[in-house]
C-alpha cells in the first residue's frame, strides 16, 4: 500500500511537472494523457472506507476532486468521509450471507464479518441521512437479478424510495455532467422506460 501511495503521488508530481514547461524538455504521451484527464469527472475505486480517505488526502495534496468509489463500508467512518466533501459511489451488491449452520465454520466467520454483512444495507441511508451525495454502481453484482432486490433490501433499512432511484438516474448523470442527455425524462433525452403496475421498489 506505500508503494503504490508513493507511486501514485509520484505520477501526480511528474504530470504537474510535465504540465508546467516539463513538455519542453522532453515528451511523455502518458504523462500528457494523464494531465488531459485531470479536467474531466476523476473517479478513485477505493477498496475499503480506509482507503477513501487515503484518496480523499490524496486529491487535496494535489487540488482534484474526486468522486469516491467505496465498496459499501463508508458507514465506518462516515463523518470522516463526508467531511473530504467527495461524492460517493455506493455498489448494490450487498454481503452473501454467511454459512454458519456447521458450528466449526462459523468459528471461521469473524465478528467483523457479521457486523458488516448486518449493517451493509443501511450504508446509502447513513449516506443520505447525513445529506451525502451518492450513486449506485451495479458493479460486483454476481446476478444482475439481484438488482432489484438488494435496492429493496436498502430501503427497508432506512433509505428513501426516492433517494434510491434518484441514485441510479439523476444523480450519476449530474455527478459526470451528462444530465443533458440522461437520467431524466424529458424532449431530446436518451431514454429507457420500465413500466410496472406498483412501485419500483414495492
């Protein structure tokens, strides 16, 4: 983890460096894409709410904002995280139960574990309670079956129906400024309807 921190910081230098008159002494196309992302929407995949902040950290070094992506633990050290002022992307996919019928695999099974898995699904409604901006990911859903049902399963633990789908549309779409062309219902939008005779997450 130092090591790619260090290089990771180490890229960020030689591309500012790069961007301030090091093109003239010599010419690095990665170090020239890199500086010609840094304007768009940047999205970090942290693994892990400990690494969010490594990476929150790390766009203040450098003055980028980047939109975090967690893998659904941010409850841990929510304040700690809402407070860098990142967007979040939260996954859907949630915790597989774990087997613990044979009593010496449950001993396998920290206490860790279960906490997670028990509090995993109310992660988007801490998230939005303490008025964090967020979107889903459906990225590492093993089914995309599962879709629907985990996103029942967040709001039975707390999270608004509206704030849900407001996830999955409006907001990705604002978070990397596409909200002209998607996410909402209107003239001139790329669209996909789904009709259903109750609510989405009934």
């Amino acid at each position: 983890l130092m090591g790619s921190i260090a290089l990771l910081r180490q890229a960020m230098y030689d591309a500012r460096w790069y961007a301030a008159g090091g093109n003239k002494e010599q010419s690095d196309a990665d170090l020239q894409a890199l500086n010609s992302q840094l304007d768009l929407p940047l999205v970090f995949e942290a693994d892990g709410h400990a690494n969010m902040l490594r990476a929150a950290r790390i766009a203040k070094e450098f003055g980028l904002s980047f939109i975090l992506k967690g893998s659904g633990d941010a409850y841990m050290r929510l304040a700690d995280i809402l407070a860098t002022g990142s967007p979040l992307i939260v996954p859907i996919a949630l915790p597989e139960a774990y087997d613990v019928e044979d009593p010496f695999d449950a001993l396998e099974v920290t206490l860790g574990q279960l906490k997670d898995w028990e509090l995993a699904p109310s992660n988007a409604a801490r998230i939005a309670e303490a008025k964090g901006v967020f979107a889903f990911t459906a990225q590492g859903l093993k089914d995309p079956a599962d879709m629907w049902p985990n996103l029942r399963r967040m709001v039975a633990a707390g999270l608004d129906s509206a704030t849900a789908i407001a996830a999955l549309t409006t907001v990705p779409a604002s978070l990397f400024h596409m909200e002209g062309q998607v996410g909402a219902l209107r003239p001139g939008m790329l669209a996909d309807l789904l009709s259903t005779s109750k609510h989405l997450l009934a």
